[in-house]
C-alpha cells in the first residue's frame, strides 16, 4: 500500500488587524458600560446593601471579563484555567470564613 | 513566516532548562498564573481587613468613601480598563512577524496609558493632602473608623501603584527589546506573561475601585 504524500506544512496566514481588534473592543464597551452603570447606581436612592451588592456584582463581570477575554482564559485548557481558579477559589474560601463569623453573631 | 524562519525565531526565543519551545510556552504560563494567584492572596488579606473594619464601622465607611474623587478614581479605572483591552491586543498579534510593530505600538500605548493612570492618581493624592484626608493628628473627618477605611485607602492604592510602575517597566522592556530582535519577539513566552500581569493589575483595581471610591455617595 503506497502512503500518500504528505502535504507540506502551510504556515498560517496573519489575521487582520480589524478582526483582531474586534472581540477586545465589543468587551472594552460591554466593561465600560458596566462602570457607567456602576458609578451610576452609587448616586440612586437605593438601601445601602443593594447598592454595594450591585457594585460587587458589576466588578465581578467585570474580573470576568478581563480574565476571560482579555486574559484568553476562554482559548486555554483546563489545567492553565485550574491554575486561574486556585487564587480566587482561596479568596472565596477566605471571605467565606469571615462572613460565617459575622454571620454567626446574635 | 516559513519554515526556517519560525525555527530560527524559536531558537531565539528558548531559554534554560526547556528544550521545547511549546513546553517553555506552557509552563511560562502557567508559573504566571500561579504567580498571579498568590497576588490575589496577597491582596486578599489587606481585602479581608477592609471587609472585617468596614463591618465594624460601617457608618465612617460609608461616610469616609464619600470623601474620595469619584472623578480621578473613575477616569483611572477607565484609563486602565482601556489599557487592559489595548494590551490584549499583544498576544494576538506578537506572534506574526508582519504584525510585531502594530504588536510593540499597542505595548506603548499601554504604557502611556499606565503612565496618564499615575499622573492622575499624583493630582489625586495631592489633592488628598490638601483636605487633610492622611491618617494623623490632622485628619478631617471625625467619625471614629474613618482614618481607618483611608489608612487602606492609602496602603491599597500605593500597592497597587507600584505594581503598574513594575508593570510599565515590563511593557516597556518588552516593547524595546522586541523591536531590538524581531523574531524573538514573535516566539518568546514573555509576551503572555507581560499581559497576564497586566491584566491582574486592572483585576486588583476594578475591585479597589468599588471598595474605595463607590461607597457614600448622593446620600
């Protein structure tokens, strides 16, 4: 049985600019749009706790976003996104034992 | 790029102890996110005694962040947020040598974006001095608490300036060096590392955004 010829490696061409550009860019409005919204909420005549809970919100979309988009977590295998994770999975288990304390209080 | 150039390119770009280019790539990365992780303890423990004071003195909090400049601490998470998406651009665009100056344009860009976010954060902390807003015998506000949310004010903020003073420092290194030895640049791992650890810096600031600057205002 004769083996086919194998072809030769083609070396990949280089995007454009515009293509490269455009997923960071929707991303960047997307983030500013949720600081606007952030800084904006700060000024409503809303109880203390929400507003603050909006604000966590919006800067979580916004650790997100930059970890996930512009930091390419979503083009990177589990073991590198496992990696990612452990920093923030000790700060949950962190503020988890301080909130359980408050928490726990009479 | 053909053949004989990636190889060249990747002979440039291989250092001590890897011999495979792909290997040093992954493990690069990966010591960077590690690294970042123990960042984010590092940080998380000054987090944590916010957290734990502001629950104490929940009413000087409040009242002591309204005293902060929602215009500087707005217009520097804009600069930053902008400069995050500018230096994602690197990655993206490094690794082909036709767009290894488009690359080293957007690491300059964001390190004059760093350099605007400090300027800025001067003005700022000059401003701050002039109302009297440094913990001490001086200090403005009366609440009991209040020198406390602005000794994290002040601990929190020059920490994380000097974090995107070495971050500057990395992207401009980067950027030079690149333009030195084209074709390292378009293989080397320190592309990605340089761009994580720019990303961390806006990470720790969206949040030191929010825990500083958002509390106490329009009531």
């Amino acid at each position: 049985m004769s083996r086919a010829p194998r072809a030769r490696r083609q070396a990949p061409q280089a995007p454009s600019i515009r293509s490269i550009i455009r997923r960071p860019a929707w991303v960047l409005a997307i983030l500013l749009v949720a600081l606007a919204a952030n800084i904006g909420v700060s000024f409503l005549p809303i109880p203390h706790f929400a507003r603050t809970a909006f604000n966590l919100l919006m800067a979580a979309v916004t650790v997100a976003g930059i970890a996930v988009i512009f930091m390419e977590l979503d083009r990177k295998g589990v073991t590198i996104r496992l990696f990612a994770a452990t920093g923030f999975v000790w700060l949950a288990i962190l503020f988890l034992l301080i909130f359980s304390d408050y928490g726990a209080r009479p | 790029m053909s053949d004989a150039t990636v190889h060249a390119a990747e002979e440039a770009a291989i250092r001590e102890p890897w011999e495979d280019i792909n290997r040093q790539r992954q493990a690069v990365e990966m010591g960077m996110w590690a690294f970042l992780a123990s960042e984010i303890l590092f940080f998380s423990g000054i987090f944590a005694g916010y957290t734990i004071y502001r629950s104490s003195y929940p009413e000087a909090f409040w009242v002591a962040g309204g005293h902060t400049s929602l215009w500087y601490g707005g217009a520097n998470t804009t600069i930053l947020l902008v400069s995050s998406a500018v230096i994602a651009l690197v990655p993206r665009s490094a690794r082909w040598l036709s767009l290894g100056s488009f690359a080293r344009m957007m690491l300059w860009i964001g390190a004059c974006l760093g350099i605007a976010f400090l300027v800025l954060k001067g003005f700022e902390y000059a401003e701050d001095f002039h109302e009297h807003l440094f913990p001490g015998p001086d200090f403005e506000l009366h609440e009991k608490g209040a020198q406390l949310f602005f000794a994290f004010y002040w601990c929190v903020t020059a920490i994380h300036a000097v974090h995107l003073i070495i971050g500057i420092g990395l992207v401009a290194r980067l950027a030079i060096a690149g333009a030195r030895d084209p074709l390292w640049f378009s293989r080397t791992p320190a592309v990605q590392a340089t761009a994580l650890y720019w990303g961390l810096v806006d990470i720790i600031w969206s949040i030191v955004f929010v825990i500083l600057y958002l509390p106490g205002r329009g009531s």
